[in-house]
C-alpha cells in the first residue's frame, strides 16, 4: 500500500490530487492482489485505469515541471517513460495471460516502489519551482 503524506505534495494541488488518485487506484490493485479471488477480471478493469491515467498524469506533470522551469524536468520525462516501460510490460503480460499470481505480486511491489519514490525524490522538487502566491506550505 501507498500512502499519501503531505510531504509529498508537488505544490500543485492538481498533480497532488492526481497523485492521490493513483495511489488509491494502485492500493485498490493491491487489494485485488492480497483477497486473489477473481483476480484477473477485477484487476483488469484497474490496470486499465492505471495504464491510462499514468500517462495523460505524466503529461500533465511534465508540462508543469516545463511551465516552471523545474531543473529535474528532463530526468522526470525520463523516469515516466522508465515506468511506461515497466508498467507496459506488465500489462501486456497480464493481457496475454502469461503472468502469474506469484510474479504478479512481485511485480506490483516494484511499481509501488517506483511510484513511492518518484514521487518523494523527484516530483516533490517541483515544490520550489512553483510561484510563491501557489506553493503550499510544507507539512511534516
């Protein structure tokens, strides 16, 4: 599971409520994962959402680190296409029936790895790229 902390916060309440978004939707495959009944119909309708609100939110961030000049823009471009990638894969192995629950699981814990520290390592540096009258006050 993926928890939401304030510390996390870009400084954009947009990407922030996005970013809640996916956690949420990723901690609800989790759950699917963990209860393994009928898991691969539930998980798909999941991974679905995942696969296409990952990149249309990886979009948007990018645009914002681009708008404000944010310094790790290029490696946050290249980290979401690092993650498509990985993702992707798993994806396509899940459609293709050819995952199983075991690499599933182990899979899953690496994309929630990923996620957890993008955010917290490279997203979070947009916070002070953000004009002052937008940034939000960090909370620990």
């Amino acid at each position: 599971m993926i928890e939401w902390v304030e510390s996390m916060s870009t400084g954009d309440h947009r990407l922030d409520a996005q970013h809640r978004m996916l956690f949420q939707k990723f901690n609800q495959f989790s759950e699917i994962l963990e209860n393994r009944a009928e898991v691969r119909e539930a998980a798909g309708d999941v991974l679905d959402f995942l696969q296409f609100y990952a990149i249309w939110h990886f979009g948007q961030e990018e645009d914002c680190m681009n708008k404000h000049r944010c310094p790790v823009a290029a490696s946050n471009k290249n980290a979401h296409a690092e993650f498509n990638r990985m993702f992707g894969e798993f994806y396509t192995r899940w459609q293709e029936n050819t995952m199983d629950l075991p690499l599933a699981i182990e899979t899953h814990a690496r994309l929630a790895e990923w996620i957890k520290q993008h955010v917290i390592s490279t997203d979070t540096r947009l916070r002070p790229c953000m004009p002052k009258e937008k940034q939000i006050p960090e909370h620990t």
